[in-house]
C-alpha cells in the first residue's frame, strides 16, 4: 500500500480542486429527496427490496503477497432484504476462501448491528464495525441514512468520473463522509470518507455506485465498489432483485439500542495476554487472538510476531519486564506479512527495538513504518522524530545470539516470504502462522517440516499464533 499522506487522500476524495467550484443556493435536503425519488426510494416506502448479490472481497491483507496483486478472493454470496422504511438490512451470507467456507446471518442498521443465531438476535459491535464497512455498498440504505440526518450541507460541485456531481457532506459514525450526486440525473455516484485502520492509520474509501438498471419502478446500481486508497477492495454484483410487501420477507425487526461503538473484530482486540512457560528463557504470550513468543537470548530479548497494534504491545513489553527484569535490547522476529500479524511492528519500532524480516519485506515494512497517522497518531507518531528503523533482512538463515536463535524462510510452495524461528537451547519451533491444524496434514506443515529438514533443526516442541505449546 503506497505511503501517500491524508493530505493527498482528502485532495482526492473531490478530484482536482480546481474542477470544484461553490454551489451557492442549493437546498441539500431537496437534493437528497430528489435522489430518492429518482432512484425509486421515496415510492418503495413500506415496502422491502429482496436482493440476491454476489461480493468478490480481496484479502491483500493476508495473501501470500501482501504487497503485490494479485490477492486471494473472498466469495460471498447474500440473500439480503432491506426495510425502505426502517433502513434495517438482514442479510444471510456464505463464503468461500482459502479452502474454508463460513456464514451466518445479521440483521442492523446505522446504529447497531446483531448478529441470528436461529431465533436469538446477539448485539454484536463487532459485527457492527464489520458491517460499517459494507453497509453503503446498498445505495437505498446508504441515502435512507443520510435522509435520516438532520444535519445534511452542500460543499460544492465538482467534476468526478467526467461529469459535474453535486457534493454533499454531513458528520457520520466515524467522521466527515460526502456524498456526489449527479447533477443531470439525480442518482447517486459515489460515497466518499476517510476511515480508521489498525495498520495504515487511516484509509480513504469510495463507495462507487456503477451501471444502473431498472427493476420495475425503480433505479438501482447493477454493480457497487469499495474501493480503498484507490484500489478496488471490494465489488458487489448484483442479482435478481424484488420489490415485496413486509409481510412476504423473514423478520426484520430488531431490539431497542442506542448508537453501538464500531468495534474490531475480536482477534484483533487486544486483550490482556496469559503467560505459557516454554522454558524458564521462553514463554508464550496468548490471548483469544494471537499468541506471540518472547524469549531471553544472552542479553537481548527476541520478540516473535507483534500484532494487535500499541496496546497488544505496551501489554507485552509489560511481560517482558516482568519475565526478563532489567535492561535488555529488544530485537522484532517478523515472519509473516499478513497485515494483524505485523500491526504492532510501528510500536515496537517506536519502543526502540530492530527488526528482523525475510529480504523480500524491506519495502511493505519501509510503508508501514513511513505511512504517516494523521486521523489518530500512533506511538510511533508521537516519537516519530527520535524514532530509527533498523532493519536486517534473511536470506537463507541468519543466526543471532551466538547461534542460539536461528531464523529461516520457510520458503514451500505456500509459504514463501515466511521465516520460522528455532530457539536451540529448548529445541523450541516458532512457526508463526504455518501451523494451524494440528489433526491432519496441510500443505503448510509440510512446508515447515521440509524447512527443518533443510536446515538441519530438530524441534521437539512447537507453537504457532494459533496454535498451542505442542510436542
């Protein structure tokens, strides 16, 4: 992901600024009803919209390139049915990716997101701040939240996508968002907002409303995208859609809440880890996310992985004095790009420590730590100007603490840029997260065994960030 400031993403978000110009005399409030009266909105009012849509989501954030395309493809089919009048969307979804198929049910709108599970309805903030990312990708429940704002303005008109679009903006759950409307037409064009990111800080994303079709007497996108920092995250196609009276779809009511808080999805939370002895030298750091790996060698403190950003951090250099009391240099393992697995690395960097990383991670890590939090400023932010990054690459296998700590690509057919780590004096394994299923063969724990061989280590105990202290 490219490091470009917040500066640029804000002066991208309305193109060229000198294709805007003020739109003095401009009801916003008008604006808005004529978009749902041209789009069919206003006329679809008690009744629901039935959609059967496909989303193709790209998972850069954990393909075995995180920092090239192409990526792995999360594919998503949904049966959704969205209340015109409440704006509560209940959809039910199935996905396949990477070998696993998951799906489930939710239901929500702008305000708080739960999750079905037969006819119990959970409140869930993460779903929440799951589906506060898809939820605009539904152009109707998208203008139905904007319509339910009182506090709605005209920021200009601005050429975007060849055309003049009028522009306007209101305060959202989590910031500034604007909305462009075309100006000949009355529909929708895109959704525009800058967005928290536990890795790069802040994200700006456009909701792209593209092809529109009519379904009966109404107007809606035949595709919608999400696309982040100017690439394409996800794309949304949709299908057969209906137009049906409440009493022909599933329930669609949901429980009194107040505004929910978007929250992460659970392994990211960084939750207080639990301690696991490998050796009096070793421990496990575990919580319901990820398990990480401290280790004393001579006098310098080897930390493998760091993810769940500051607080996962601050939580285990907390251990580490306690673990390994007095003073000691403290040298970041990174073995896998997967962007949790590596959202600590700023903090780290911040707090002091060197990095070590497979040769082919010196760029991705060179944006990471060069990308610029300007939404909410991290700690390494706030010490950026006393802060240094060094780091030393693998190649074949490096080894550090007099050859007590041996690192090395794994480097199989599925594992390439990865490294594991080896603690010699305990025989100690660290496999990152190429070791999950500890019932039957993968293709990733052959590539471990096939790297222990090749290097000539003999392990007899192991664990993974999902896997336990293991013979």
């Amino acid at each position: 992901m490219p490091s470009f400031l917040i500066v640029a993403a804000v002066a991208s978000l309305i193109g060229d600024s000198s294709s805007c110009q003020k739109a003095p005399g401009i009801d916003a409030r008008a604006e808005l009803q004529r978009a749902a009266d041209r789009t069919g909105l206003t006329a679809a009012r008690g009744r629901v919209v039935h959609t059967r849509a496909f989303d193709l989501t790209d998972h850069a954030f954990e393909s075995d390139r995180t920092y090239a395309a192409p990526f792995l493809a999360e594919v998503s089919s949904q049966d959704q049915w969205l209340d015109v009048t409440s704006g509560v969307e209940r959809v039910t979804g199935q996905s396949t990716v990477g070998g696993y198929e998951f799906g489930g049910t939710t239901i929500g709108d702008a305000r708080a997101s739960f999750a079905v599970q037969d006819t119990t309805v959970m409140p869930s903030e993460s779903t929440h701040g799951t589906l506060y990312a898809t939820r605009p990708l539904s152009v109707w429940a998208m203008l139905g939240d904007w319509l339910a704002d009182p506090d709605v303005h005209v920021e200009g008109r601005c050429t975007y996508r060849d055309y003049p679009r009028l522009v306007l903006s209101r305060n959202g759950i989590a910031g500034k968002e604007r909305l462009f409307i075309d100006s000949k037409s009355g529909y929708p064009t895109k959704l525009d907002r800058v967005e928290p990111h536990y890795l790069w800080g802040q994200v700006h994303v456009e909701f792209v409303y593209s092809t529109w079709e009519r379904v009966g007497s109404a107007h809606l996108p035949g595709g919608s995208f999400r696309v982040v920092d100017n690439r394409t995250a996800v794309t949304r196609t949709f299908g057969v859609r209906s137009i049906v009276a409440r009493d022909g779809a599933p329930s669609l009511a949901i429980p009194a809440s107040g505004p929910m808080r978007l929250a992460l999805p659970a392994f990211l939370a960084p939750t207080r880890p639990d301690t696991v002895r490998v050796s009096s030298t070793t421990f496990l750091l575990r919580n319901r996310g990820y398990t990480e790996t401290v280790t004393l060698a001579r006098d310098t403190v080897f930390v493998f992985d760091a993810t769940q950003g500051d607080e996962r951090v601050r939580q285990d250099s907390a251990w580490i004095s306690v673990l390994f009391p007095g003073r000691h240099p403290v040298v970041l393992v990174v073995t896998d790009l997967a962007w949790p697995h590596v959202a600590g690395v700023r903090a780290w960097i911040a707090r002091g420590a060197t990095v070590v990383a497979h040769r082919a991670a010196r760029t991705f890590l060179t944006d990471v730590v060069n990308r610029r939090w300007t939404l909410a400023p991290d700690l390494l932010e706030r010490r950026r100007a006393g802060a240094t990054f060094r780091l030393r690459t693998v190649t074949d296998s490096l080894r550090l603490a007099g050859g007590d700590i041996v690192l090395f690509p794994i480097d199989g057919a599925a594992s390439e840029v990865a490294l594991a780590a080896f603690v010699r004096p305990d025989r100690f394994l660290w496999a990152s997260d190429y070791i999950q299923d500890l019932t039957s063969p993968t293709q990733y724990l052959d590539d471990v065994f096939a790297a222990t061989e090749r290097v000539g280590v003999s392990p007899v105990k192991v664990a993974a960030e999902h896997a336990p202290l293991t013979p």
